[in-house]
C-alpha cells in the first residue's frame, strides 16, 4: 500500500466555510468531515503566532486535516484568526494578542455546535494553546489538547478555570521546546489536576520531522478506536501542492 507522506491528501468532505464574529469580522476556515460517515468526535485548531508565520495551513494542523477525517473519522475545522493570511484567504481584521480573539475562538466553537458535531475538542498549538486556555474552556466544548504551550499569555487565572471545569486537558511538551520545557510545564499544569502533560522526545517547539507522535497522541485522546494511526493507505491519495 503506498505510504502516507506529508503531502498526502485524504479522502473526505472538505468545505470552505466563513466564520462571524461577534464584533463583526469575517473568518477564513475549512471544515473536513470524514467522507461516508459521520464524525465520532471534533477537532477545532487553533494556529501558531500569526506574526511569525502562524496560520490554519500550518504544518501539523494541515496533516490533521489531510488525514484525520479518513484514518480515524474526525471532523477537523481550522480557520485563520483576525488578520490572518493563508492560501485560502485572509481573515479579516487585525492581530490582536489574543484579546479580541476571543470571539474568534467562540465563533469557531459557535459554529461546530451549529453543525452539530460531535464530542469538540480544542487543538491548540503555541500561540493558539493560549487562545485555548485563555477564550476556550466553554461548556459546549469536551476538553482540549496543547502542543507546545508557551503560557506567555494565559495566566494562573485561566488555568484555575479549566481546573474548576474538571474538563480534560492534555499538554504534548517538546523535550527541547524553545519557550517551556517539560520540567516547568509539570510545575505550572500542576495548578490544573487533571492535565496530564507528556514530554516528546527529542521534539522542538515546531514539531520538523514529529507530526505522526503528535498526531497519534491527539488521537489516542479523542478517538482512541482509531490508534495508532497507520502509516500507509490503499485507497485514492491526491498530493497538495
């Protein structure tokens, strides 16, 4: 069977999708579905820092789209936040640092319940693992998955909300992350009991050369049916280009 590259391209449903704001803004997302059945569970991205690259399309939140809806029957939506630029557009308005996106992260949430999918968990990463603690712990949402969390911008507050929500929390620490290494994040998650945080190996803070440990330990959480993940398929592979 042929191999899954980082460039394979999955079967599934895959629909651009305009997100609204609260305050009036205008989001670029996608929403992938798996193809012939619906989705056991939701993944909603939250991209890296959009002023240094940060966007849906980056790498990791990119493969989960590509893969995810046909190897474990996933729905994954992930959009640009305010300001954000990727292949499929910019989203309107203006960075913010993770104040007025806040209603990005609800209109994100809002959306996935007026579709009615299942079981939504965040997917955080960097920058987007902030937005995450900070706007996400909503009732409507089941828990929620961190790569890379910096903590530059959520505070001890935000992490006694999500320990009060009891809702669960997985934190994937690089063991040579560029912001917070795995022995600081067991120190400050340890104001949430319910996180369990799990150092990568050998992993840096932008995953080169870790994307199936990430995606395998993501599903392990949230479809755990379905993992590991193979590494092959012998069904149709289109290639992004």
């Amino acid at each position: 069977m042929p191999e899954i590259r980082a460039n394979s391209v999955l079967p599934a449903r895959r629909e651009p999708l305009t997100l609204h704001t609260a305050d009036g803004l205008r989001l670029v997302g996608e929403l992938a579905l798996p193809l012939e059945r619906d989705p056991s569970a939701t993944l909603i991205c939250l991209h890296p820092l959009p002023t240094h690259g940060g966007m849906m399309d980056s790498h990791l939140l990119r493969k989960a789209a590509f893969r995810l809806p046909a190897l474990a029957g996933l729905a994954v939506l992930r959009f640009n936040t305010r300001g954000t630029t990727s292949v499929q557009g910019t989203s309107e308005g203006a960075f913010d640092r993770a104040g007025s996106e806040r209603f990005d992260v609800a209109a994100a949430i809002e959306h996935a319940e007026y579709a009615d999918l299942p079981a939504l968990w965040l997917l955080g990463w960097s920058f987007g693992t902030d937005l995450v603690l900070m706007h996400g712990c909503d009732p409507s949402v089941t828990g929620a998955i961190l790569l890379s969390p910096p903590l530059r911008l959520s505070t001890e507050e935000d992490l006694r909300r999500w320990a009060d929500s009891g809702k669960p929390l997985l934190a994937l620490i690089p063991e040579h992350d560029d912001y917070l290494q795995p022995p600081e994040a067991r120190q400050r998650f340890a104001a949430v009991p319910q996180a369990e945080v799990i150092e990568i190996e050998g992993a840096k803070h932008l995953w080169v050369g870790d994307a199936e440990t990430v995606l395998d330990r993501v599903v392990e959480r949230v479809a755990p049916h379905a993992a590991p993940l193979p590494r092959d398929w012998e069904g149709p592979i289109e290639v992004a280009r």
